[in-house]
C-alpha cells in the first residue's frame, strides 16, 4: 500500500487492503500474469468485502500489483494495475476502455451497422468484461463479481466512448455464477432495447442478431475473418455446414464463395430458425438447413455415400477443462474422421475448435492422427485463430482459445 499522510481520507481506487503472496509464488504477478488463484495467498490483511480493491504484496511487504478480491472465487484476486501510483478509480476504467475502443476504431470495426468485440477480458487488460457492439447496441457480459459491482462507470465510460442506442447486460454463461457466486439476470442498463432482431453487416452479408435469447451475447464474433477466408474455398462447390447456429459459415459460403449448394445444420430449433431468416435475407437460394445432431448426420451422410467439396466443422467446446480434455480429443477425432470421409478428393476441410482446454497443438496432433487412419493425403493449408478484435493477452495465453484449420483433402 502507498504511503498515505497521516489522518487523511481513504482515496478512490486506492486500497485499504493487502494480500500477501506466498513466498517463491510471486513471478508470474511480477511477469504481469492477471490471475492470482486462492492457492497462491498467503493471508489477507485489511478485511476487504468482495468487490474491494486491493494491493498484492510479495510475503514480505512489496508491491507487486492492483487487483479486485473475491473471496467467494478461487480465483481470489483479479490484478488489472501494475504501477504503485495509479488507483483503480474511475478513470482508470474509462483509459481502458478508451484505449479497447481505439483497437477497434484502428482496425476499422466501428462502421455504422457493423459488429465486433468491443472488449475482451484479460486481452484488454480488462479481465471478467466482455463487451460486444452489435451495430447501435452495446451487448455488456460481466465474468467478475468485481466489474458486476462497477458496471454504472463502465456503462457511463462506454456511452461516452461509443454512443449507442442502448446497453444489454447479458447475466454471465452458466456454469460461471459458482464460480464467482455471481448471479446476474439479463436487463437493460441504459437507453432502450432492441425491438426484435437487430440486422449488422458482415464482409457486405447480412445478419439478424437475437440479443436478448441468442447464443453467446448474440452471435460468434471471433469466427468473422473465419467465415471471409472459407468463403475462398467454397466456389463451384457442396458444402456442408455443421454447427451452424446463426448460419454464417453457410451463408459466406453460398453468396459470397459461390458454392453450388450448402447444408447448413444444428441440433437447436433456434439455431435452425435464425440460420433459415439470414439465408433468406442473404437471398442464399441454394442453401438449406436442417434441424439434426451433428454426430448421427455425419454418420448417414456416409451412410448414404453423400460427398461434400467443403466441411465445415465448428462444434460447441467439447473440453470444459484439462480433465475432460481426452474425452474431448477422441470425440474431435470422430467428427474430423467422420469429415474427412465426406469429402470429394481435393476437398477442403474447415475444422474449427474453441475449448481452451485443448491446446493448437494437441488439436493438431488430433488432427495427424485422423490423417494416418484416413487413408487420404491432408495438407494443413490454414492454422487460424479469432480475430484482432479478440486479442489475447501475452501475460496469460490461458485466453487463447479458438483454433481454425483450413485443410485439403487428396
Ligand atoms: N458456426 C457458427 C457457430 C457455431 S456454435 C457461427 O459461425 O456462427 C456451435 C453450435 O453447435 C450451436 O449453435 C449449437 O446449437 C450446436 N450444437 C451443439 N451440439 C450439437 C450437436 N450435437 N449437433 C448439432 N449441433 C450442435
């Protein structure tokens, strides 16, 4: 803690509390790492709530960085400042935001109807917030109990910043609420709510967004670049779209790639509903969807000796941890073997994976292994990730998540 005069008041942001590091735990806080886990406190000094702004001070008393506690969570303090002198007040919130927006006003994400990622967490310093811009409306998912608690100077900053129409508070995915004992519902934070879908452009498509019931704050952000670079290969060509939620890969790939025909599917009447609507407002006449799981129609799609030119593959995480990660593997392995029999010589396959738990690495060792039992020739062609307006924080790789192979097929 800095040294304050004697007898003055408490100031905003800088804190009244300290946790101490247990000794020889200390190097990844100095190396800026955001996440200082339950296991790694030594004790707690100052009484601080939940919520509270605290200093993280090696065992024996040295500044190392400025966080907000939690100690209903394991991960029991968030660091989001590294310098002694600079409180965790409301300014400090807004130059965050400031310098979030920029990012995206530099890569030329701010149009008037288009969407992206405003905010994302740890990779804008900004760890337990995800902001999402979805044309005139703001989409706001809290993670943190801690930003929960500040969302007014958030909402303030980001209406400065951004104007939107309205501010969605979207309660955090399920699952997250025990772990940070956060129970948030969906409401409006400010100016007013989307009346029905709201329509954003992406790479000159259409799409209607549900930003009140629909998946993630509405739709797969970090799959844009994604659905573009697809798009290349899908000329002339049947595609399959497995997992297609809202249809984007489907529709890219009928109107702006030219593929002769797509299959679009998913197992969720929502998903099918809102993939029909957006190829309909794509006029994307040559593509369908269906309504099914995706492990049986890859399986009767052999069955029935369907081929594709193009699959593409973009399932929900399948690792929800590093201990569910074998389960996982195998299951990626049956889907991309299932794909690749699918596929007419020469194909591309587009195999996409967003469990964090599962590493590039072992997603393409996965994929080496249904290489050698396919009795085809596979060539890595694109090894992607999400986009720029997802960045990830180099001090915690942990959010580094989405893989996106490009494959051909001989
Ligand atoms: N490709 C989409 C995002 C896909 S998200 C896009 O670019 O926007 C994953 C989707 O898989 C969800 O819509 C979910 O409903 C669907 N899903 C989950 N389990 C499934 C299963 N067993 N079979 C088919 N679809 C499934």
């Amino acid at each position: 803690m800095p040294d304050e005069p004697a007898g003055s008041e408490p100031r905003e942001g800088f804190p009244q509390a300290a946790v101490f590091v247990k000794p020889k735990r200390a190097r990844p806080f100095f190396g800026r790492h955001p996440w200082v886990l339950e296991s790694a406190v030594l004790r707690v000094e100052g009484d601080p709530a939940g919520g509270d702004a605290v200093d993280l001070v090696t065992h024996d008393g040295q500044f190392i960085g400025r966080g907000l506690f939690n100690p209903a969570s394991r991960l029991r303090v968030r660091l989001y400042g590294f310098s002694a002198d600079e409180p965790l007040d409301g300014g400090f919130w807004e130059t965050r935001l400031e310098a979030a927006v920029a990012l995206r006003r530099q890569l030329g994400l701010l149009g008037p109807r288009s969407a992206c990622r405003l905010v994302n967490s740890e990779g804008d310093g900004l760890s337990g917030l995800i902001v999402d811009r979805y044309a005139d409306f703001l989409a706001v998912q809290p993670t943190a109990l801690a930003i929960a608690e500040r969302l007014g100077p958030i909402c303030d900053a980001l209406q400065r910043l951004i104007q939107p129409r309205g501010i969605l508070l979207r309660g955090a995915e399920r699952g997250l609420g025990k772990l940070e004992g956060l129970h948030l519902a969906d409401r409006q934070l400010r100016g007013e709510g989307p009346k029905g879908p709201v329509f954003i452009e992406e790479h000159g498509l259409k799409f209607g967004i549900d930003l009140t019931e629909g998946q993630k704050t509405g739709a797969y952000l970090d799959q844009r670049e994604n659905r573009q670079a697809v798009a290349r290969y899908a000329a002339g060509r049947r595609v399959l779209d497995m997992f297609c939620y809202g249809g984007g890969f489907g529709v890219a790939a009928a109107v702006a790639g030219k593929a002769t025909a797509v299959l679009s599917v998913d197992s969720s009447a929502k998903a099918v509903a809102l993939a029909r609507a957006n190829a309909e407002l794509n006029a994307a006449t040559t593509m369908l969807v269906e309504q099914a799981d995706a492990f049986e129609k890859l399986a009767a799609l052999r069955e029935a000796g369907d081929r594709f030119g193009m699959v593409v593959l973009d399932p929900p995480k399948f690792a929800r941890s590093r201990a569910s990660a074998s389960d996982a593997l195998r299951a990626y392995h049956r889907i991309n073997r299932l794909a690749v029999e699918l596929l007419e010589p020469g194909g591309t396959l587009v195999t996409c994976s967003c469990s964090g738990a599962i590493s590039r690495d072992d997603f393409l060792m996965m994929l080496s292994g249904v290489a050698q039992r396919s009795n085809r020739m596979l060539q890595l062609l694109e090894c992607r990730g999400a986009a720029a307006d997802h960045p990830v924080n180099m001090h915690c790789l942990e959010g580094e998540y989405l893989k996106c192979v490009i494959a051909r097929v001989g």
